[in-house]
C-alpha cells in the first residue's frame, strides 16, 4: 500500500526569482493573515490598502477558512500514492516535471 496518509500537488506564486509573483504572494498573505512558510506577515490596515469601508476585522472574519491553508493554486487534490510507490519516489518525479518546464511569469499589473 502506498502509506496511510494523502498528498497533494500545490503550487505558490514567489518562490522564484518573479518580482511581480514574490509582490503577489505578499500581497496575498497580507489579505489571508498568514504565510505559509511561516515568515511574520505585517498588516496594511494603517497603509490603506484594505476596500473602502472594510476594516481588518471584517477581512479577517471573511478568510478565516483560507487562512489555514495559505495562498496556493492546487495542482493536484489530496490523494494517496499507488500501491508501491513511496514519498520520496513522488518528490523525484516532481522534480524532474519541474526541472523540464519553464517557470510562469506573473506580469506587471501596473
């Protein structure tokens, strides 16, 4: 059997050399509350940047189920590993899917 557990395939924006991707993820985080890689995430509510009339209170009610999982797109939904195949296996063959694309650029959206 492939393990007890499930894995999932996620992708997040600023993990690479992207300026606009590393600006997304901040931006993201700062909206969500919290980082996924643990980094400390500073609040704008005194930079303005939240809705008009929108209070951090209020965004915080709104993401508090998106919160625990962080800013990510799923690119692969939880599942368990074939009958035979290992953790270790599956993360060198992400790493070689990875090594043979280019990576996404986000694009300036100013």
């Amino acid at each position: 059997m492939g393990g007890p557990y499930r894995v999932a395939i996620y992708a997040a924006p600023g993990s690479g050399p992207d300026p606009y991707g590393a600006q997304l993820l901040d931006r993201a985080e700062e909206w969500l509350g919290r980082s996924t890689v643990g980094r400390p995430v500073r609040y704008t509510g005194d930079q303005g940047r939240e809705p008009t009339g929108w209070t951090r209170d209020a965004i915080d009610g709104l993401t508090v189920d998106a919160r625990r999982y962080g800013f990510h797109g799923t690119l692969k939904a939880p599942f368990r590993l074939a009958p035979g195949r290992s953790l270790s296996e599956l993360d060198r063959c992400l790493g070689r899917f990875a090594a043979d694309h280019s990576d996404v650029l986000i694009p300036s959206w100013r």
